[in-house]
C-alpha cells in the first residue's frame, strides 16, 4: 500500500462529539504519523467546529492540520479513494457507493468501523468480510480491549506527552489557567464531569457541599450542566464558577480536543461519556466512571457488564468494591452518596489500577496501525503479486 494512498473518512454527527471525535483523531493520526492523504466527510460541520475551531461550517472543502475535510454532499463530485472508512455505520451516498462498488477490481479497500465494545462477539466479528456488489469485500473493524479486535485510537507520542505533563509543576496551573478556571482549593477532589442527563443528582450535590473534604466539579458543556442547575436554582455560565459549601462548581466551554485531553491529565476522577472520552479517560490512567449510553432495550447494561469483565478481571477485592457500586448507580440512576464515598476513599488504590489498565491496553498495537495493516493485507488479496 502506497504511502501516499487516498483515506477517505465519512462520518454522521451522531453522538454529538463522540462520533466526530473519533473520526478526527484518526484523521490526523494518518495524516501526521503514517503519511495519507486523508479526505474527512462530516454532515455536521458545525458540531465538528466545537471541538475544533479551526473548521469553517461554511466551506464545502478546506484544509485542517494536515487533513481535507469536506462537507457530506462533495462525495457526489468526487472519485473514491483507494481506502474508504465508513464510520459507525453512516450511509454513503447512493451515486459514491457505486463508485466504491466498480472501483472493487482495482484494489480500493473498504472499511466499516464500528463502534467500540468490550463485548465477546466482537472477537469473532472483526475483520469479517461482507460481500458488495460489483465482487468487492467490505470489512468489519472493531475497536477493542484485547488483542484480536481493532484496538484503540492512540498516537504515538500520546502515553509519554502525558507523562511530562504531569511531571511539569506548572502545566496543570496553566492549563486550568487557560480555561479560566481557579486553581482548587488545598486536597480538594478535582472531577471532570462530562455526562449524560441523568436524575438523582441534587442528594449527591448536596452531599459534596456538606462533606468536610472539598470538591471541585470541572463541568463540561452538555445535559447535565441543566441537572446543576436546578439545584443551584441558578444559571451557571459558560466560565462561571460559583460556591456552595465544599463544593465548587465551574462551567467549562467547549475546547479543541488537546485541551481536553489535559484537563483528564489533570483531574483525580473523569465522569465522561461517548467513545471519544471514554477511550481518553482510560489513555488518562485516572480513576474513571463511564456513563455509557443508555439504551431502551437494556443493551447497555450488558455492554457494561462485558467491560467490567475485561477492566476488573484482575483487579483486587478493594478495587472491584468502590468502581461497580459507582459506576452501577450513575447508569441506573440510583443514589450516588455512599457509593461515592467509597470510590473516593478508594482513590490511591484506583490509580494504581489505572495505570496498570492503561499499561496493559498500550501494551497492544493502536487502532491506525491496525487498520493500515489490514489494509494492506487486503489489498494483496485484491491484487497478488
């Protein structure tokens, strides 16, 4: 496979960053590490410009770090490339899939990349082919924790751009500086919170503002800030702060992703939410809970349990105790006091569980250089020497 090899990308704005989010990580990291040229097809381009400023909603192609990126409707006007990447499933334009389909005999590939879970199947399923019209294959790629799925989105330089971070004194000052955030309050609980809307949060705030151990929610924008607000009986605005008790709440704006990455360096618990921050969270190696997407049907409490199963496997007694009270009563809505309480109490344990976690899933190879190799695997099968 060509070095410089046309990716194109496609992606629906679904999740409202979680789908985006992820598309544009890969996007640069093929651009930037592996050389491709990259062509990135979005239907929102306004959502995409929150998480990344530098997109104009009003052009139908521009150039952004190193990647084209393109309005939805522009796939009309253009030849496929030699790589195509639905991803989650979006749908291509009827006129540019059958471009993909007689283009099959000439080598393109043709990925559909799913979404994560830690779910057994989804060993058995990744690069399964699905027959298309027109002879070509197009293959299934599933992200994952274990070493026969996809793996996950890191760059290379992620882990160890982390670690001298959090070894400058100065970094976290500056980067809460940078979002006009105050610095905490002396052995405060800093907390990342970016979560679905969910109920039962007023005792939980309550309790913070009454504990003798101060807390600092950072929260981002999204449902749950309406939540905050009911129990402050206020507005809390985008850069705001306000006090209650031992509680100190900051309404955070949106921010391009690096920022974001380093506001989880810098807090002691990320609450987050969508594929996107949820791979970041554990790329942090700090104490986490995953307010997974609830579904009608119940399926998200298997998807919850499935990553239970690989996350805890090896987890001590104490670790196992303070994560699956929290993380079972933020997704079903249950009081959160005293299962917070033990989560917190469990801190120094939750790190070092963290940081193994997250040793263990680098310890396999990033979803990129993954899917590069499967492209050129199929490709040979395509076109033999």
């Amino acid at each position: 496979m060509n070095q410089r090899d046309t990716w194109d990308l496609f992606c629906h704005v679904v999740d409202n960053f979680g789908d985006i989010g992820v598309g544009w990580r890969l996007a640069r990291q093929l651009a930037h590490e592996h050389g491709r040229n990259v062509r990135l097809f979005v239907d929102d381009l306004n959502t995409f410009r929150v998480i990344c400023p530098q997109v104009n909603p009003r052009l139908a192609q521009q150039s952004v770090d190193g990647v084209q990126v393109f309005n939805w409707g522009r796939q009309l006007q253009l030849e496929p490339g030699d790589v195509v990447v639905e991803l989650f499933g979006c749908k291509l334009a009827p006129a540019f899939l059958e471009r993909v389909q007689q283009r099959g005999a000439e080598g393109l590939r043709w990925f559909n990349l799913e979404h994560l879970s830690a779910e057994p199947w989804v060993e058995g399923s990744h690069l399964k082919p699905s027959p298309q019209p027109g002879g070509i294959n197009k293959l299934f790629f599933f992200p994952g924790f274990t070493p026969a799925t996809g793996g996950l989105i890191r760059e290379a330089d992620l882990l160890a751009r982390r670690d001298a971070w959090q070894a400058m004194p100065a970094a976290r000052r500056i980067a809460l500086r940078s979002l006009s955030l105050p610095p905490p309050p002396e052995h405060a609980t800093t907390v990342v919170l970016f979560s679905y809307a969910r109920a039962k949060m007023e005792s939980w705030l309550q309790s913070l503002a009454a504990a003798d151990r101060p807390t600092v929610l950072w929260i981002c924008p999204g449902p749950i800030i309406e939540a905050v607000n009911d129990w402050l009986h206020m507005q809390l605005l985008t850069g705001q702060t306000t006090v209650r008790g031992s509680l100190t709440l900051c309404a955070l704006p949106f921010m391009p992703q690096e920022r974001f990455d380093e506001l989880l360096w810098a807090a002691d618990v990320c609450i987050v939410r969508g594929e996107d921050s949820f791979v970041r969270a554990q790329w942090a190696a700090r104490p986490m809970v995953w307010h997974i997407y609830p579904q009608q049907d119940g399926a998200h409490d298997k998807k919850l349990d499935a990553f239970f199963d690989l996350y805890l496997k090896d987890a001590p007694a104490d670790v196992r105790d303070a994560i699956i009270p929290l993380w079972t009563a933020w997704n079903r809505n249950l009081d959160l006091d005293s299962a917070w309480s033990g989560f917190v109490a469990a801190l120094p344990q939750l790190r070092r569980h963290a940081r193994t976690w997250c040793n263990r899933l680098a310890s396999q190879p990033d979803l990129a250089s993954q899917l590069l190799t499967a492209g050129r695997t199929l490709q040979a099968r395509i076109l033999p020497l």
